[in-house]
C-alpha cells in the first residue's frame, strides 16, 4: 500500500495507463476477472482491437495458452527470469483465484486497504470487480 514495488506504486501505474486510454485509441485494458470469467470471449476482443482475422483453432490455442496454469510455468510470462524480481519472497504469479485476498486480509486489514484505496482512486472512472 506505500508503493514500495519494484515498478512503483500501483494507483499511479494503474491510473496513469486509464487515463492515457481515455485518449489513445491504440490502448486496450484487460481486467483479470473478465479474463478468467470467459478467456474465449477476451481472446477474440483482443483479436478484434488488433484487427487480426484467426480462426477457430488459433484462438483456441491462444486461449489455452493465456491459462493461469499455462503461464506460471511459462518463463516468458512469469518473470522468474527477471532478476529483479525476489521469488523467496513471493512468485510474481501466486494462485491465480479471484477473490482469494479475503483468505489474506483481516477484516482489520481489508478495511484500511478500502480506505487508502479510495483516497487513491477517487479521481478515476476505472472500476473493478473482485468477485466473479
């Protein structure tokens, strides 16, 4: 929550990119809960935003292959080659489920992180869910 991450804090990393896609047609934002809620449907969204035409089997493979499982043993996408990134500490890619902050945070905890969190983004339209 104080920003202390490797590529800064993530209100501003967040914020800052909603804010250059209010203005810049070439930015997609994908959210992860849409992503897990039907990846078929976000494989041909991001299709369509790159103007690619593909066929069934393709988009098949690419929606096997952006699986949560399938890419935390992909070291091209979960940074175990990045040696800035301290794996003792925590894999860049954890469990991959929705919602499993509350098996984390205290009610205590939650309750500070909603505050700062709304401190945070007050001045943005983005919106997530966290709950499927």
């Amino acid at each position: 929550m104080e920003g202390k991450n490797v590529f800064g804090p993530w209100y501003d990393h967040v914020n800052g990119w909603w804010e250059k896609k209010q203005t810049y047609s070439n930015l997609l934002y994908l959210f992860y809960e849409d992503l897990v809620e039907d990846t078929g449907c976000e494989v041909e969204n991001l299709c369509s935003f790159l103007g690619l035409s593909t066929s069934f089997e393709e988009r098949e493979k690419i929606t096997k292959g952006v699986q949560f499982d399938a890419m935390k043993q992909n070291k091209m996408t979960n940074y175990s080659t990045i040696p800035v990134m301290d794996f003792k500490i925590s894999p860049f890619m954890r469990k991959g489920k929705v919602g499993d902050w509350k098996n984390h945070f205290t009610v205590a905890q939650n309750e500070q992180f909603d505050e700062v969190y709304k401190q945070k983004m007050k001045n943005t339209t983005v919106r997530f869910r966290t709950e499927i």
